[in-house]
C-alpha cells in the first residue's frame, strides 16, 4: 500500500500538521474506527483536557492494534471538540501521538455525548 500526501497548488496549504488531502493506493485493509471518547476499561474520565485527549488516542490506538494495524496507518481523523479553547492541546497532543506522521484532518467544534467529555475522535485507516 501506499499513501501519497495531496496539496493542490490552487487551493490554500494546511495550516500544520496534516495533509489536505491522502491518497490511498492498494490497500489491503480499511478500517473505520469509531468516534473514541475519554473512557477507560473502569469507565472512569479524567477531567483535565490532555488527560482525556491522551485516552482517546490509547483508546483510537486499541481499536487499530484489535485490527492489526497502527496509528501511523490512519488517512484520516476527525476530532470533535467541545471547547475552542483546547484547540492548541488537542494539535499538540495529537502531534505528539501521530509524531511526523500526518493524515488528513477535519477539526469540529460541538458538544459532545457525555457533558465531562471534553472531546471524541474517530479515524479511518487503511494498510
């Protein structure tokens, strides 16, 4: 499989840390994880932004590792997050998490499921 980055000369760059747009070619393996939220195995939430944020990506981790396949397959993520003051948090985090690896992003500010919930972030993947 591959993955090819997409950034059309016509259109405005992204703005860090993600591509515009990800080309998959020959996979032999889609996966779509559903939107993960700030849950343990206890179900206990923690109740600080980068706490619930740094779950969530273990949480996104588990569903590919059941998969067979890791964070650095995801082509895409979509973040849902309740406040646009975490915004620079969740970049960060996430960054932190995906390292050089960046997948296509689509970032929404809304309320989430649970009033702790401070954030939710489904990704597709593909190896």
């Amino acid at each position: 499989m591959r993955k090819v980055a997409i950034a059309a000369t016509d259109a405005p760059p992204a703005i860090g840390g993600y591509a515009q747009a990800l080309k998959v070619e020959s996979a032999r393996a889609l996966v779509f994880v559903s939107g993960q939220v700030p849950v343990d195995t206890a179900g206990q939430t923690p109740s600080d932004f980068a706490g619930q944020c740094r779950l969530v990506w273990r949480n996104v981790e588990a569903q590919l590792r059941a998969a067979g396949l890791r964070l650095d397959d995801i082509v895409k993520v979509t973040t849902f997050l309740a406040d646009r003051g975490d915004a620079d948090a969740n970049g960060a985090i996430r960054r932190e998490m995906l390292g050089s690896h960046a997948p296509a992003l689509t970032v929404v500010f809304a309320g989430v499921f649970e009033q702790d919930w401070k954030l939710e972030i489904e990704v597709i993947a593909a190896a």
